[in-house]
C-alpha cells in the first residue's frame, strides 16, 4: 500500500449513545477552554489545567472518563469493571475484546455484584 492509499483511508467506528455524548462533552470542553474548535492534530481528551492543548495524563483521562461515565448514567458495574479492566465493553465491540479481557471484565462484575453493590466507590 502506497503513502497517498494509507493517508486517505478512512475508518468508522460505531459508537454507543453513551460514548457519543462523553465524546460531545469533550468536544465542548475544548471549546471553552481554548475559544476555538479542536483541530486535526488536537487530543479530544487534554488537560484542563494547561494554557495549550496537550493531552491528559492517563491517570487524569481514567478519572474524567468514570466522572462522564456516572453523569450520563451508565451502569455502575459497568463503571467498576472499567475501574477494573480498563476495558470499556460493549455489545458493539464484545467481539473484538480477547477472550482473556473478556473474562477480566466478566469477573469484575461479578465482583461489583458480590462485594461492592449497594457501596459507593
């Protein structure tokens, strides 16, 4: 595959209501923080605290991503399993996790439902 067939191939990817809306409140976010759009080379998730847009730490990105996940309202063993894995998981894209995250996220529902239901985390 040549340069120019890589640089104009395009790839949809199917997103759930939910990652739609933590994707448009990012979105938003940039735009109040910097008064401008995000460009092509900007990160969708960035640090709030920097003058410019540079993207977030990985610690600061998980913390964001459960804050978002709890405000629209996704299902808290969903949340810890995530807390958990690492792994967001869904229907769309169950078939695309291997099998070994798919047992990890499958235990650490199962691990919500057992020891932590009902507890805030």
């Amino acid at each position: 595959m040549g340069k120019a067939s890589r640089r104009n191939k395009h790839r949809t990817v199917k997103m759930t209501p939910e990652v739609s809306q933590i994707i448009q409140d990012q979105l938003r976010q940039f735009r109040e923080k910097f008064g401008r759009a995000p460009g092509p080379k900007d990160p969708i998730f960035f640090d709030p605290d920097a003058d410019v847009p540079k993207p977030i730490s990985e610690d600061r990105l998980r913390e964001q991503t459960i804050a978002a996940m709890a405000q629209v309202g996704i299902d808290p063993r969903k949340i810890y399993a995530y807390r958990k894995t690492g792994l967001i998981a869904t229907e769309e894209n169950w078939r695309l996790i291997t099998e070994k995250d798919r047992r990890a996220w499958e235990e650490a529902v199962a691990e919500y439902d057992q020891k932590i239901q009902g507890e805030p985390f």
